[in-house]
C-alpha cells in the first residue's frame, strides 16, 4: 500500500520542480513509511511513498520499462498479478521483478487503456507514456483506493492519494464549493467526483482519464458499472454453495504477502465469515484484532471472541473508553476535508491495534451494501410496499400535509416516527432513501443555511447526486436501487474513506475481500428476495454460512461503531459544542443562520431534541474552517 503523487503539464514540457514534488510526496508519508522517490522530467514529475508488502526488495517505484518510455506509479495491489505475468511473458515482455507494479507497465504497452479490464483488484494508477506523450490514471471499480487531481490555472494537472497533497502545492485554488457543503450536510460526506474544493476533483471508482499533452481535458469514463443483471434459474442451494466459493477464492487471492497478515474481527457476520474463510485456507492461526469499549452498551467483543475462540485465531484485543472524543481535531487533519461519520474513531482505535501485529490486515467491508444488510434497507422496503399500492397524486395529497403537520418524535425508533414515515411515503423511491439517510433534512438545511448561501447554491440540491446515480442506474427492482445508490455514494464517499485514511494513517493496507469486483458481480444478479427476505438482511449470506458460524453470531442484532455522541455533547464537550457552533470561525463564513445554530444547542443541551449527528456534523466542519485558515496563513 502506499501513497502517489504527480505533475503533469499538459501544454508541454516546462520543468517540473523536484522539491515541489518531494513536498507533495512527503504530505503522504504515512502511507508509505518504508521507502520513496520522486522522478522528473520536463513536463512529468512523479512521487512515491511505498509500504513494502510484495516484492520488497526490487518492487521500487516511479518504475519505468527497460526502454524508459513508459513509467508508473501505483497505490494498491493487483490480486492477478501472476497470471497476467504469465500472459504477458508469453506475448514477448521480460520481468526484471516479481511485483504487481511491473505487470501495469508491461499491461499498458500491451492493451493500452484496455488493460485496467484485465485488473482484479484495488487501485489507483497513473501512467506516463512518452511516446504517445499521455498520462492515463484510473481508479478500481467500487473506489477502495482514493485519487484526487486538478487542473491549475496555468495547465498544469497534478494528482495525488490525499487532498493534502494537492494543497501542497502552491498554485490550487482553495476556494470551498458551496454545492460540495449541501452535499456534505446532507451525507456526512462530500461524495464523488466533488471536493471541498471547487477546483479539486475525485476519481470516481470504476472511472479512467487520459490526458494528452496540448489536447482539452476529457471527462472522466467509465470502464465498469456494477451489473445487476439476474443470474439464470438458481436454487437457493446452489446459490449457497456457489457463495461460499466464491467468497473464498476472494479471500484466497489476499492472502498473498511477505509481511504480517491478520484480520479485522468484530464479531459480526462480515469480519466473522472473512475470518472463517482465512482458517481454512491458511497453515498458521489468523492473527484477528477487535475493540473492546468500557460501555457493554457499545461493546461487542465477546462475539468476536466466541469466534476467535471456534477458530483458534491469534486474537487480540484493546479496550477503548466510550469518552474518546481526543481524535476529533486528529480526525480533521486526517480526511482533508469536512467528515462526519463517528465511527471514524473506534476505526482508527482498531487499525492502530492492528498495526501492532501486522502490515496487512483482511476486513468485512462491503458486505452490508453487497447484500442489503442495512436496516435502512428494510425501512425503504416497507415505505415503498405501502408506496407503491397508492396512486403519486394521492400519496402526495396525503401523506405531504401529514408529514408536514405531525408532531417531530426524534426519541423513538425510526419506524414509529410517524412524522418521517409521512415524509418519506409522500416522495418516490429515490426521494424517500434520500430523506432517510439525510444526516440534515432539506428543512433543517434550508434554516442552517443564510439566504446569501442558498442563493450561492443556484437551486442545486444534495439529492441531485442521488438522483444524477439513479438515472444511470442498470436496474429498476427497488432494492437493487437503493444498494447501487449505497455504492455509488455511501461505499466510497463515506465507508471506504474512513477505511483508508485510518488505516494508513498507521501505514497498514487493509483488503477487501468483499468487494472483489467478480464477487460483486455475481451478487448483484441474485434475486432480491435472496438477500432481504422480510426483516433479515443478507439472508443468502447467512444461511451459506451456517456451516461454519454460530447462529448467534449470524442472527444477533447488528451494532455497528457507534459512540455516545448525545452524550458527549451535553457532558465532557459541551463547552466544544458551543465555543465551535457559535464561536466566529462558522459565524464568519457567512454559510449559517447563527440563531438557528444556538436553537439547536440550546435544545439539545436541554434534552428536548437529539440533534447529535448534525451538532457532530457542525463540529467536523469547524475543525476543516480552522485547519483551513491555518494553512491559508502558513
């Protein structure tokens, strides 16, 4: 795993400052401890920090062929490596390593933009051939790999693995998007392409850009979509069993590595099926790691040891405080750019365990938008079954006015607030998954936000993101939507986000085994009714897994990270809140209705709402402002 970097001029060959692209590279350190390099020449510079995991001693990079007209630089592996070593050794291309790096180089001269369809695996690649005078950079198909550029002002595009190494550079125009802040207090998260900034972008997964020097800069294309396209006639049997194989072989193809591998173990269905499967393919016990939390309201560790315990796995275990609210200003610093999900933290806790012990580390993510595992996903369900029995006209005559009027019940269970269920029922599918994700409805940002803002935003709206996905959408089953929504927005912007900067801000590389591009696939073109049967979520997955894993693992009710922020925010940080919410630097800015910010602390001090996730939201994006106008004034 490791961390990259690049300038690229695109109206010629002006000279790339080698100091510039060392202090883009060292931004990034972190990723890659081990080793790195910076390559320039006129018109290209490259960096590179490298976490050795596979051919440490000959897998260096920049690395260029053996003519020096095609160079590479690569954050992530490629899981097929060998055979497509093989491949290409038979068309006439010579190794000088044994690395996954080397096989990009030897790809692109083979098959051109091509060649990423040929990657099994995860990553973000940039590719400088001199010949054809193009770099060519992609992203892996579902985004577990970051990668950021921008075009500057003077035609220069530069790249990196972590916005902070585009802000390295002194000529990024830093002005913030306020269609990037709607999205963001909507989500919890700025999702792709978008940045914070206007003038930065992300890569979105499954998307590749070619550019050449004196030719305009192309949008992005796609070379992969998540199909779901309907297997054949299928037993639920056969499905079974073709599960667990396929699950395997996912699980198989990560194992390869000359460093410390272990696992993730939560205790849930995810981490425990990877575990489950890593036992069975590995001669030595799996080095599995969890947190354990002082509060048994949050903790579940005693699951992940009853699994530990079936699978004589290497477990460890650090017990964390629920009061762990010190990361909040570290957090900020790590994801550029403003982040809500708390989880964030209890993230972090478990990569800097695991670090300890290993280099890399396999973990269950994925496996909740792969197969409906969310509870959100039955709520939808429910909303649009009634929806759906009920003519537009008349759901909006109804149930709009109801929303509108019914009493707020933010104390009870999702299912009984009526109020939300009103809502929702009034929209169709997409405007209903939108509103219950929202961490902020569009009322409450609609009073967050001042007039001049709103006016600034030119009528664009959050859910336009969701809405842009669901129009390219391959699938119109209603289940199936809302899963690819998740992976279009939820899965990169906000889980595999929190993935990667927390892991490599230990410089550990986590794999994905569920998120194997083929798995994926597959998957998708289950019935529906496979995976959310009534209440319970991944049902396919669970009744393959049976055999290996006990009922009360697969069956308990799922937890998840959570941490007691309502708590937090009317004990230890209350002060926090109200010196961040309604100090000068949000006041400032000219985005908030500051007497809108003082009523929501001052009722939820008080007790008579929750407005923990967007108070938590607010405190996230005060800390990027001041993170922000430090580095303005360095």
């Amino acid at each position: 795993m490791c961390g990259i970097v690049g300038i690229f001029d695109t109206r010629g060959a002006r000279e790339i400052d080698p100091a510039l692209v060392r202090r883009m590279n060292e931004t990034q350190h972190h990723r890659g401890p081990d080793e790195g390099d910076v390559y320039t020449e006129p018109g290209v510079g490259f960096g590179h920090r490298r976490l050795s995991v596979i051919d440490i001693l000959s897998g260096q990079q920049p690395m260029f062929n053996a003519e020096g007209n095609v160079g590479v630089v690569f954050n992530g592996e490629i899981y097929n490596y060998p055979e497509l070593t093989e491949e290409l050794q038979q068309l006439g291309y010579v190794f000088r390593t044994k690395s996954d790096t080397e096989t990009i180089v030897h790809a692109w001269s083979a098959w051109g933009e091509e060649c990423v369809q040929r990657f099994r695996g995860m990553f973000a690649i940039a590719v400088w051939d001199r010949v054809k005078q193009t770099m060519f950079m992609a992203r892996d198909r579902l985004g577990v790999k970051p990668f950021y550029y921008a075009v500057l002002p003077d035609g220069m595009f530069i790249f990196g693995s972590e916005l902070k190494s585009l802000r390295a550079h002194p000529g990024l125009p830093r002005a913030i998007d306020p269609r990037a802040v709607e999205d963001y207090f909507a989500y919890g998260y700025v999702p792709e392409p978008k940045t914070i900034y206007s003038s930065a972008f992300k890569l979105s997964p499954g998307f590749c850009l070619t550019v050449k020097i004196g030719q305009p800069i192309p949008q992005p294309r796609q070379f992969w979509d998540v199909p779901f396209k309907l297997h054949g006639a299928m037993t639920q049997a056969d499905a079974e069993g073709e599960l667990v194989v396929r699950l395997r072989e996912a699980v198989r193809i990560r194992l390869k590595a000359e460093v410390p591998l272990g696992a993730f173990l939560s205790g849930g269905v995810d981490s425990s099926a990877i575990v489950a499967m890593m036992a069975g393919l590995m001669k030595d016990p799996v080095n599995t790691c969890s947190i354990a939390f002082n509060d048994k309201a949050f903790d579940e560790s005693e699951y992940a040891e009853q699994v530990a315990r079936q699978y004589r796995t290497h477990h460890h275990t650090d017990t964390v405080d629920t009061d762990d609210y010190a990361l909040l200003d570290t957090l900020a610093d790590l994801y550029d750019e403003p982040y809500a999900d708390s989880s964030a933290i209890p993230t972090y806790r478990v990569c800097q365990l695991a670090r300890k012990r290993v280099t890399v580390a396999l973990s269950g993510d994925g496996g909740d938008e792969n197969l409906a595992g969310y509870r959100r996903y039955r709520y939808a369900m429910a909303e649009d079954s009634v929806r759906s029995r009920l003519p537009t006209g008349l759901r909006k005559l109804v149930f709009g006015p109801l929303g509108k009027y019914y009493p707020k019940a933010d104390w009870a269970p999702r299912m009984f607030r009526a109020k939300t269920t009103f809502e929702a029922l009034a929209r169709d599918l997409v405007e209903g998954y939108f509103h219950g994700v929202s961490i902020m409805s569009d009322a409450m940002r609609a009073q967050l936000f001042t007039p001049a803002f709103r006016t600034r935003l030119q009528g664009y709206r959050a859910i336009d993101v969701m809405q842009g996905h669901a129009a390219k959408s391959p699938t119109d089953d209603p289940l199936s939507m809302i899963q690819y929504l998740d992976m279009k927005t939820y899965l990169p912007g906000d889980i595999l986000t929190k993935v990667d900067r927390a892991s490599m801000a230990h410089a550990l590389e986590v794999r994905v085994p569920l998120l194997d591009h083929k798995l994926v696939e597959w998957i998708s073109g289950l019935p529906p009714e496979m995976k959310l049967r009534g209440s319970e979520g991944k049902y396919i997955f669970k009744k393959s897994l049976e055999q290996y894993l006990p009922h009360d693992i697969l069956y308990r009710k799922k937890m998840g990270f959570a941490v007691p922020l309502a708590g937090w925010f009317r004990g230890p940080l209350r002060q926090r809140v109200r010196d961040s919410l309604l100090g000068d630097t949000l006041k400032e800015t000219g985005i908030f209705n500051n007497a809108y910010l003082s009523e929501m602390v001052e009722q939820h001090e008080s007790g008579r709402r929750d407005y923990s996730a967007p108070i938590w939201t607010l405190l996230m994006f005060e800390a990027f402002l001041r993170k922000e106008l430090l580095g303005a004034g360095a």
